[in-house]
C-alpha cells in the first residue's frame, strides 16, 4: 500500500516533491522523473526529520538531475510547429474545429499536420498528437534501427515503441528492443547512439567494459553523445507529458 504525502512547501511548487510511503520498501531512495517531479519513497515509520536529513543530503544530486530531466515548456499546449530532428522533418500545425468528438490528428500534405475535432481540450489534443508520433515512429524508428542494424551486424528480433517515463530505450533478453518515441526530438547523431546501444546489449546484457567497447567500436563519440542524452529530456516539449 502507498500514500502521497506533500514533501515541501510553496518554494518547490515549480516542481512538485512528494513522499511516497510503501510497505515493500527497506531505505529510503529518490527517483526525478521527466518533467522535474520528484518523488522519495520511504518505508513506513520513517519520521519526517529523517526524510528531510535524506533529501538535504542529496539536495545537489537531485537539483541537478531535476535540471536534467526537465522537459521543453515552449508551446505546450498546441505547438504551431513540431519538429522532429532525429529524422530531419518538420510539421507545421493547423487546428481545425469540428463536431466530431474525436480529436485526430493526421498529415494533410508535406510539412503540415492537421488536427481536427473538438480541439477546445488541450488534453484531447495533446493526445492525439501523441497517437500521430507514436505511429509515425514505429516507422522511422524501427527503419532507422534495421539499417543501424545491417550497417553493425548486430541481429534483433523484434522492435517496439513505447513512451517510457524513464528510460530512452531498453533491451530485453529474447531481442526485443524498446524505444522512446521521444528519441524523434533528438539530434541524428544521438538517436545513432541510442539504437546502436540498444543493439550493442543483444551482445552483453549489462554494462560492462566488454561492452562499452563494442559500443566504442560503432561509436567513438559515445560518451559525449551519452552526455548529451542525459540533458535529451530539455528539448521534448511538454506537451508529450500533458
């Protein structure tokens, strides 16, 4: 069982800090979500002087993942433009009103997206737009991820989309690699570092120096390119996490 407990007092209200208390936890821990949430989960009993000796200990460390994870703000409720550099295209937005009650969002031509239907409801906007990127990415992405893939010789069974709170991409055991539909907000050379990753586990499953080597072997400028994917949550708009 949990329960949501506020943490701090109007100063943090730009980025919203919870307790969550649960049973199955033994120590206390701190996760910083997309969007700059944080949450600390504690086991039950601990004393509130306790949660505030943890959080001041490692204030710095969550100021700064918090400044990492914060995602883009400009535009958020309906974007006149949405741009995607990971595949090099640009769409620009036009909102149609309708009686449909179903918002839908769908391309109209080259460059330009329609949105039509009952668009007075951001959120039924924003998640229509949404559904148009989650299938729009399972085309390029999963393009992308074959031709990395043949460019490597690096073998996967199977590729699929997801908007993964936490992780850009993952890799499971049988082959199956997931990836962020958020990566289509990224440089090119960063989603080429992403998905040759993600392959580089279908040979180690773990984060090895055997590992990092053969991702070094792909890709060279791996660890500026990691650095940059960390801080990559700063250009997803924030409409994605509406």
């Amino acid at each position: 069982m949990t329960a949501q407990l506020q943490l701090f007092e109007a100063r943090d209200v730009g980025a919203p800090w919870n307790v969550r208390v649960s049973r199955r936890a033994r120590r206390l821990s701190v996760r910083v979500y997309p969007g700059g949430r944080v949450e600390v989960v504690v086991p039950p009993g601990a004393s509130p002087g306790a949660v505030q000796r943890f959080v001041g200990a490692h204030r710095d460390w969550i100021d700064q993942r918090v400044a990492d994870l914060s995602v883009g703000r400009q535009n958020e409720a309906r974007p006149g433009v949405i741009d995607l550099r990971a595949i090099g295209r640009k769409f620009a937005v036009e909102y149609r009103h309708t009686p449909a009650a179903r918002v839908r969002a769908q391309i109209a031509g080259e460059g330009w997206l329609a949105v039509s239907g009952q668009i007075d409801d951001d959120g039924k906007v924003a998640a229509a737009l949404r559904l148009w990127l989650q299938s729009l990415a399972q085309q390029e992405l999963g393009q992308a991820l074959v031709r990395v893939a043949n460019a490597s010789g690096l073998q996967f069974n199977r590729m699929q989309i997801r908007q993964q709170r936490t992780r850009w991409g993952s890799c499971s055991a049988s082959g199956t690699i997931s990836l962020n539909l958020c990566l289509l907000f990224q440089p090119p050379d960063v989603l080429h570092y992403l998905l040759v990753h993600e392959l580089c586990h279908t040979r180690h499953m773990n984060h090895s120096r055997r590992f990092w080597a053969l991702v070094e072997s792909f890709e060279p400028d791996f660890r500026r390119l990691d650095r940059t994917l960390l801080r990559g949550w700063q250009v997803v708009p924030g409409w994605m996490f509406a």
